[in-house]
C-alpha cells in the first residue's frame, strides 16, 4: 500500500463541472490521494454523482471506479455517453418531480411518482424491484449503492428538465396513451361515456377523449396538447435543454 501523501491530478469533463464546487469549475482538481479509497469514491467527493459519469483514464488507460488512485497520477473523469442504454424505459420519480412525471406519461413514458415522500431507501428499493431508472436532482439519492439505475435531471424548468430525459435516454414517446395521474394506460373513449364526467362546454370544443382504464380519469388534449406539441418539435428538429 502507497503511504505517501500527494495529489493526483483530476480532469472533470465540462459537461459535468456544474456539480463542482464554484472554486473547481474550471474543471482541474489536485485530489489529495494516498491509495486508499477507490477512484468512485474521490469522484463522489467532488460532488459529481456516480450516475453522470461513464469513462474513466487514468495517465490514458481505462480504469475502472474500483482503481485506488496514487500521488502524481492523473485522471479523466468523461460524462456518461448519450443516448445512455438502459435495461429497460421504465422511470422512477422522486418526490419533488411531480410535473416532469405528468409530462413524461403525457408522452406514454412508464413513469411511476409517489406525491408523498416515502423516504430515499424505500424509494431506491422500489426502483430496483421495478427495474426502473431513478430521476432525481437530489445527489445524495443517486449515490446510493443500491440504486442500479439513476440519473440527474438537469434544468429546473420541466420543459427543459423534459428535453433532458428525451436526449438523455431517447424512448420511443407514445403521446396519449398513459393517465398523467396515475400512469395507467388510456383507451379512447366516445363521447357518450364521457359526457357526465366533463363540463358540457368541453363537449362542445373537444371530439376526442380517452379514459384511463386504471382510475377513470377522463382527458382530451386541450391546453397539454398544445405544449407537448411544442415539446415533440424541439424534440424532431435537435432541440436540447
């Protein structure tokens, strides 16, 4: 085991300096290092999440999170590549994402949200049992080593944080096929099913209607047409957040 105490020279990629704190943006950090703690660890430290960051080099060779990084060598710290493959397009919510999750099953995205806060463990135990990707802006829920699947939503607008899961995972939307309520999936419905569940002046603006077949909701596409509309053309044309 190394002893001596030195530094080894981190290279964070730019796309994941904003997790840096503000004196480290630049993105070159001289880590304090001895050989003892992996290079996830280090990483982690600097506050960059373990979900944001793919590749790692050290003195140009590929090494993996387990590498115990030693005086004098230097690191490459790469984002994690885009679209990023994933087992399966099924999401996971934290509590304080509740617009994104309606907009994600706007788009017939698998996407379970729970409004209450159920606690970071049993949250990161239903991701898992679920096989679901955990979204969240909160770094210290994306740390836990439970968690085997996860990503920072970046942007604090849900448009923007919307345009960031599509880039970032690239699932095949499906608009109008999930309840944004309760993700459920929905089936058109004819008017005369709707019809007493809605004011009659929708009747009279709207033809098409579905319901979900889980909670009943009743949903045409009025003002949330219009914006996913907008979404799904930034997304057609190279649109990012």
């Amino acid at each position: 085991m190394v002893t001596n105490h030195g530094t080894a020279r981190f290279t964070i990629a730019e796309e994941l300096r904003f997790m840096l704190p503000v004196r480290h943006r630049d993105g070159i950090v001289a880590v304090p290092v001895d050989g003892t703690n992996s290079l996830l660890h280090e990483i982690e430290s600097l506050g960059v999440s373990r979900t944001e960051f793919g590749r790692l080099e050290v003195d140009g060779r590929e090494v993996a999170g387990d590498h115990r990084p030693v005086p004098g060598e230097s690191v490459t710290v790469h984002a994690i590549e885009r679209p990023q493959r994933v087992p399966a397009h099924r999401y996971q919510l934290d509590v304080h994402l509740g617009t994104l999750a309606r907009r994600m099953r706007l788009l017939g995205l698998d996407t379970a949200y729970d409004s209450e806060d159920i606690g970071d463990a049993a949250l990161v135990e239903k991701a898992a049992r679920e096989n679901r990707v955990m979204l969240s802006r909160d770094r210290g829920l994306l740390r836990r080593k439970a968690l085997p699947h996860g990503a920072f939503v970046r942007g604090q607008d849900p448009d923007a944080q919307l345009l960031d899961v599509l880039d970032r995972f690239r699932p095949e939307p499906a608009p109008w096929t999930r309840c944004p309520g309760c993700n459920g999936l929905l089936r058109p419905a004819p008017v005369d099913e709707i019809a007493p569940l809605v004011e009659p002046g929708t009747l009279q603006t709207y033809e098409e209607f579905f319901r979900c077949q889980d909670c009943g909701r009743p949903y045409w596409r009025g003002a949330h047409g219009e914006g996913l509309d907008r979404i799904m053309e930034q997304v057609r044309t190279g649109g990012t957040p």
